[in-house]
C-alpha cells in the first residue's frame, strides 16, 4: 500500500505532501484544483515517461517520492536484486528540463523498467475512459480468463496450438515446395564439397589458434634460441657461473654466504633457462605443419565465402539440403508422415482446449450471476449480464 507521497515542482505544485491512511481515501476540489496532476504524478512514480512540460516554470527539476507498505512480492524483487530493506519501500524519481531521468529504490539506482515492473501491482491508475476496454470485443475472452485463474491450463492450450500451427505451416510448405531435378542435382553437388572439406565445428578457431602461434613463434623463436645458446653451449654462461661458485669454496665466512646466494641465483636461473627450453620445444612447429593449417584455413575460408556463413550454419545447411533431397525422392512417405503429425497435434490441442471450454462455460455462468448480484446492490431492477459463446 501507499503510505505517503512528496511532490516538488511538478505542474503547479511547488512542494506537496500527502499521507495516506488505511481504508479509502479522496481527494475532492474544484475543476483545475490539482487532482489530475497528483494522479499524474502517480503515474510518473509508478514507471510512466516523463515530461518536460511537468516541470514547475522557474524549476530545475521535478521530484516524486513514495514510501510503499513491504509484500511478499516487493520483498522477492528487492531480495533478488539485492536491495536493501528495512520495514518499508522508498522510491525516487526525478527528472530535468533535459529529460534526465534519476530512479532510486531504496537508494539504489535502478532503470525504468525495473521500477515499472516493481509497482506494476502496487499502483493501478483508472480513468474515466476505461470503460471503454470493457466494450471491445477483443478484450472480453481475457477478462473472463483473469476472473477464471486457470493460467496453467490456458498456457498448455496455447502451447499445443502451437505446435499444431507449426506443423501445419511445414506441412504447406513442403506442398509449395517446387524444387526440380536440377535443384535437386545441385544440392548433391553442394553436400559432396561440403563433405570433401571435412568440417567439424570447433576446427577453425583450433586452426586460426595455431596459425597465430606459429606467426608470434617466428617473432621471438630467434631471440630465444640465442639466449639459451650463450647460456647452455660449451664455455658459456652456465659452465662459466659454475666455475665462479666453484672457485669460491674457500675458508672465510663473508666468501662462503657470497658462494650460498650465488648458488641459490645459479639454481633459479638453470631453472628458468629449463623453461625457455620447453617453451622452444613447444612452439617449435615444423614447416609442413604450417602448410597443412594454411591449406585448412584456406578451405574453411574459401567455403565461408562462397556461403556467406560460418562453419556451423554450412553444416546446418548441409543437413538442409540432404532432407530437402529426401523430400524430393520420397514425397508420398514424407505427405503421409505430415497428415499423421497434424492429426496428433490437433488431437491433442482439441481434446486441451474442449477442457478449457467447458472451465470457460462454468465460470462465464459464475460471473454473470455475480454481476447481476452486485448490481441488485445498486438499484438496477432490469439489469441483466450474459456471457454468449461463439464456435468458430
């Protein structure tokens, strides 16, 4: 529930509070006292657009706030997003002559949409022109849904309904279907060089990867190889370090902790210069390995190109055009499988829905007899309300 809404520089309101009691509350005042503009303001709170021409001549800004009861639902949205709550909601909404919009829940900043599906429950504004949603025919089958509640069950109907229309869309487009023998020949052809190829989804990016290794390995390969070279050849800087350590086993104190760190430096550098012999090993691809991943990328390419698609959507369309020669060559089977697939799906829906035609029937018969109830309430002596079903 409401409890309480401020309002700054909105309209014609410089600064306004208004708290909100249990029960009904109205407002009542003279025509361009200012009602409409505290539903507006409403509805601006509750996610609708803003509107530069609210905003109070002389203002900089427009401000609403509302502070609303917790419920359940609230409280799920809020733990969701991880929102902060105490024992109520404050929401924040302003807006400059720049059509800068600041939405804050609970102080945190939040988008429109958000905030519209937050209160979707919590404010329901009506005009006087609603009536007009009850006179159009097009809404009555959904009001008569919402007062039933049997959204499972109507959610089901929908779903076989769809598949059945599915189907039956296949079905007559298959029926139109005017490939010809030389289609038919030139599909053949496109499955055959698809299948020469070899593709299998995942190669390419495997190719492209081995293709920037080796390009990157000619770059530092050389500098690599000549450093290892000057520290593990015959006299080099390993053998010569060595000797260095060696040399220094002398009887003195100072020497020999000189001797115990160069020794510690000695086994880390062996130890790194290990490594950048792996690393050799590893990025050393041979020539003819380089070759076949170029031929490969080539390929790959070449059929990218010429079928403006990637390799997995080539290969979704070699599956495609196989069932499309399938089709061609065994079109009675492929007719008589289509009319045992409609048949079931529209089984299948017809048996859901009568089930949800009759529920219709026996609610629509439920609210009929509560309107007109509700209505004796009212004086309406020759009030009558009925619910009438049309087969389509």
């Amino acid at each position: 529930m409401l409890k309480s809404i401020y309002i700054k520089d909105f309209a014609i309101i410089d600064e306004l509070r208004i708290d909100f009691s249990n029960g009904f509350n109205v407002f009542t005042g003279e025509t361009g006292a200012g009602k409409s503009i505290i539903v507006g303001a409403l509805s601006f709170l509750k996610g609708g657009r803003s509107d530069v021409s609210y905003i109070r001549k002389g203002a900089a800004k427009a401000v609403i706030e509302g502070v609303f009861e917790l419920d359940e639902r609230i409280c799920s949205i809020l733990d969701e997003n991880e929102i902060e709550y105490d024992d109520e909601l404050i929401v924040y909404r302003t807006f400059n002559s720049e059509s800068k919009n600041t939405i804050r829940v609970n102080n945190r900043s939040v988008s429109l949409s958000f905030l519209s599906n937050l209160l979707n429950e919590s404010i329901d504004i009506h005009s006087q022109k609603d009536s007009q949603y009850l006179l159009n025919q097009h809404n009555h089958l959904k009001l008569l849904d919402q007062y039933m509640n049997q959204k499972e069950l109507i959610d089901e109907v929908n779903s076989l309904f769809h598949i059945y229309s599915k189907v039956k869309k296949e079905y007559n487009e298959y029926l139109e279907s005017n490939d010809s023998q030389n289609d038919i020949d030139y599909y053949r052809y496109q499955i055959k060089e698809i299948d020469d190829a070899g593709l299998f989804e995942g190669e390419f990016e495997e190719l492209e990867a081995k293709s920037k290794m080796a390009k990157d390995a000619a770059k530092y390969l050389k500098h690599l190889n000549t450093a290892y070279e000057l520290y593990s050849m015959q006299g080099g800087i390993d053998e010569r370090l060595y000797e260095a350590i060696k040399e220094l086993d002398i009887d003195n104190s100072e020497i020999n902790d000189i001797q115990k760190h160069l020794k510690e430096k000695y086994y880390e550098i062996d130890e790194m210069f290990s490594n950048i012999s792996k690393l050799i090993k590893s990025s050393d691809i041979s020539e003819d390995e380089i070759n076949r991943v170029e031929e490969r990328l080539y390929t790959i390419n070449r059929l990218k190109r010429k079928y403006n698609k990637d390799v997995k959507e080539i290969l979704e369309m070699r599956n495609e055009l196989n069932r499309r020669i399938e089709a061609f060559e065994n079109r009675t089977e492929y007719i008589k499988e289509y009319e045992k697939a409609i048949s079931k799906a529209y089984t299948r829906f017809l048996d859901k829905a009568s089930i949800l035609s009759e529920k219709r029937k026996k609610a629509a018969l439920e609210l009929s007899k509560s309107i007109v109830g509700e209505a004796k309430g009212l004086e309406l002596k020759y009030f009558d309300f009925k619910v009438v079903f049309n087969t389509i």
